[in-house]
C-alpha cells in the first residue's frame, strides 16, 4: 500500500533537482542565465499568480526578472587553494543582503535522454530551468502589473492548482521560508548567508579572518541541522475500530463547527512512526491501537512539514476520553456509509477563499494547522446527525492526506479487516 499513491503538492513528475550539482557556482550560473529559465516568485510566501486566475501560477522569463536578480552565485576569490575555503563560496549568495534565489532543478521531461532511454546522461541532462525568488520591496509592482499577476493567497491559490504546479509551488515556497527566516546562525547569532544555490546557510564568520582568542564558531565545523533546510514529519492517522467499519475523526474547538478530521501530531525525537501514531491517539482520545500500517507522505509547506499517513486499528472494548491532553473538543466513530456520502457530495468538503483565511487568521499551532483544513461555519439544517454519529458536515478535502485516508477508507480502495 502506498506504492502508487502520489499526494497533492508531490511532484508529477517531480523537477530532476541536481542535487549533486548545487556546490557548482558555474553549472547554477549557466542555468541562472538560460534564456528558458522560469521564476516562480513569492511575496510573504504568498505565490505570484495570473491576475483573475487563482489556479494558475505566474512564472516570469530571465527578461522579466534580470536586472533584479542581484549577483551571480558566488565562487572562491581568485587565488584560493585552501579546501575549506573553497567549500565556504560553493554558489554563494554574496552579499548576505541579497534576496533569497533558490535553484529548484529543471523540467526534464522533453529531454530525450531520461530514464526511458538507453542513452541517459544523468550528468548533464537538458529541460528548463526553475528557480525560486523572494520579490522584497516595490521595484517588483511594475513589471508585476506590467506581466498581468498578483499575489495569491498561500492556501487557497495553492490548493486550487494544477497538480504539477503544486509541487513547484510546495518546493518554492517551503525553501523561500526556510532562507527568509534563518538569518542569523543559531550557534553565535552573527549573519548567515546562502550556498549551495539556496539549499544551505553558513555562518558569515567564516568568512572573516581569525581573530586572536576568539574561537571561531562551532557551526563551521562537523554537520550541524541548522545549516541545513529542515523538514519536520507530523503523523496523520486513520484509526479503525476492532471491525475495521468505523474510523475515529475528531475535531478542535477552534474549528468552525462541523468540521472533523483525522488524528494528527508531530512525531517526536526518537519515535518511529508507529510509535507516534499509538502515542498520538491515546494522547488526544484515549484509544489504545495495535496493529499500524503506512500509507503514503505528503510534503506540506506551511512550513514545511512532511505529513506521513498511516491506519491502525484500535483495541476491543474501549471508550473514547479527551481528559488526557484536552486538545480535541470531540471525537467519534463515523461508520464508512456517513463519510462516503460526505467525500461524494457537493458541500462534503468544499472550501473558499475565506474558509482558508479563517484558517490563517485562526491563532492555532503549527501542530493543528498541520492536521486539517478548516471549512466555513456550518448553515443551518447542515448537518449530518444519526444515533452515535452527530455534528459532522465536512472532511477535509483531497488536496490533503487526512482527506485521502478518509477517502481510500470510505470508497473501499484498501483492504485492512484481514491484513491489518
């Protein structure tokens, strides 16, 4: 299970990323200044759209963007033989000043020598070049206006494109965040600067001659996280009673009414992910599971997590309790027939631009707003309520793995009554 199942914001296919080429100033630059090369832009990670198209990312052309590029990637100064020096200016964004320019990879998929040919040349494949910018400051507005875009919202323009968009957008933006608010290095507090064409941050002190009785900063030697862009895992799960007919949803009191999803959390320092998804739903509903199975991941750049889905069954004889952590206001077991006919319908999980703003707008943690997409308020008479089953309206939607889990269960597409 999961072989085959590729989630919203995924790449399909993924940008060949070259990530063995990022430490090669002179292949970024080529690809920096190829005339096919497209800009995805991003404005307080808000995506630059076509104006009246929320479905559609605007790329601007190396014309558009040229002369507000900035410098090129960095190489050593001339002269230098000393290793460790050279590794400091590895596609360097000098100076630190400099607005974040992340190398995404390029569109190989018109290359004829790809995977599907006898004659693939991994090094130097061919296709157009995708990078990512952070647009700061009003020297943008005109050639913005000029090209017909404006800046989408992060959820709702994201949610609405096409899937291969998505996964540029996901890879954009989760790599713009993570340059933009990592400025200063964790170890001594002195400026960070860019390498490795936006996929790492050094310490600028690296850069400055040694000082005398000054030890130079613990970052610039051994492999340090910080220097790295992170990617935090949070665990989605779809728990199954004893029978395998009923999935336990839940729901925070933040939430606008009606809204019910899968169980959710951040997986911990030293879990694996079955030992998350058992510590996460005895946490948050008192529920012992047993058996758990992996289904599929899902990047989610807000900012920038990685959502593993998983099922598992819960323990005989138990009753649901919210005492332990106080996290969810409630939590049911929703027999398949309800939520099939939830995913099937038109308002089952259907969400506006306002429902997502309301999700931005809510003061939640990165924890719940990972865990769900929040819908708008219930109408009147929306609700769907039988004997065990009340207060439930919507599921989150398909772009979102706690959708998928619920989908898959609800139409029948997996087998977990004998297997799990």
């Amino acid at each position: 299970m999961g072989d085959n199942i590729v989630n919203f914001f995924a790449g399909q296919p993924p940008l060949n990323r070259l990530s063995f080429q990022r430490h090669s100033s002179e292949t970024l630059n080529k690809h920096r200044s190829d005339p096919k090369a497209q800009f995805v832009l991003y404005r307080d990670f808000k995506p630059l759209i076509k104006k009246g198209e929320e479905a559609r990312l605007l790329f601007l052309s190396l014309e558009d963007v040229r002369d507000k590029l900035g410098p090129e990637y960095s190489t050593a100064p001339e002269g230098t033989t000393d290793k460790l020096q050279l590794k400091l200016y590895e596609s360097a964004r000098l100076p630190y000043t400099s607005s974040a320019l992340v190398f995404l990879g390029i569109d190989d998929r018109s290359d004829p020598t790809t995977n599907a040919s006898s004659a693939t040349d991994h090094l130097n494949p061919t296709g157009i070049p995708y990078f990512a910018l952070d647009a700061v400051g009003s020297e943008w507005d005109f050639i913005i206006e000029q090209r017909g875009g404006e800046w989408g919202d992060a959820r709702a323009s994201a949610t609405a494109l096409k899937a291969w968009e998505a996964g540029i957008y996901a890879q954009g933006r989760a790599l713009v965040d993570w340059n933009v608010r990592n400025k200063f290095c964790p170890a001594c507090g002195s400026r960070t600067y860019s390498l490795w064409g936006g996929w790492k941050r050094n310490c600028t002190s690296a850069l400055e001659p040694p000082k005398e009785g000054k030890e130079p900063c613990f970052s610039t030697k051994g492999l340090h996280n910080f220097a790295y862009p992170r990617t935090d895992p949070v665990i989605i799960m779809g728990i199954l009673d004893s029978t395998g007919e009923k999935m336990l949803l839940g729901r925070q009191k933040s939430w606008p009414k009606g809204m019910y999803s899968c169980l959710a959390g951040f997986i911990e320092p030293g879990e694996s992910f079955e030992d998350a998804v058992r510590r996460e739903v005895l946490e948050e509903a008192g529920i012992e599971v047993g058996p758990v199975r992996y289904s599929s991941s899902q990047p989610w750049p807000y900012p920038a997590n990685l959502m593993v889905g998983c099922f598992g069954r819960a323990r005989d004889g138990q009753t649901i309790r919210l005492d332990l952590d106080n996290e969810l206001e409630d939590a049911q077991w929703f027999s398949r027939k309800l939520l099939a006919s939830l995913v099937s319908s038109a308002s089952g999980s259907t969400y506006t631009r306002e429902d997502y703003k309301k999700l931005e707008n809510q003061n939640l943690s990165d924890q719940q707003t990972s865990a769900a997409l929040v819908p708008s308020e219930k109408k009147d008479g929306e609700a769907v309520e039988t004997e065990g089953e009340k207060g439930i309206t919507r599921v989150p939607p398909e772009t979102a793995i706690a959708g998928q889990l619920v989908r898959l269960w609800a139409k029948g597409d997996i087998d977990l009554v004998s297997k799990l």
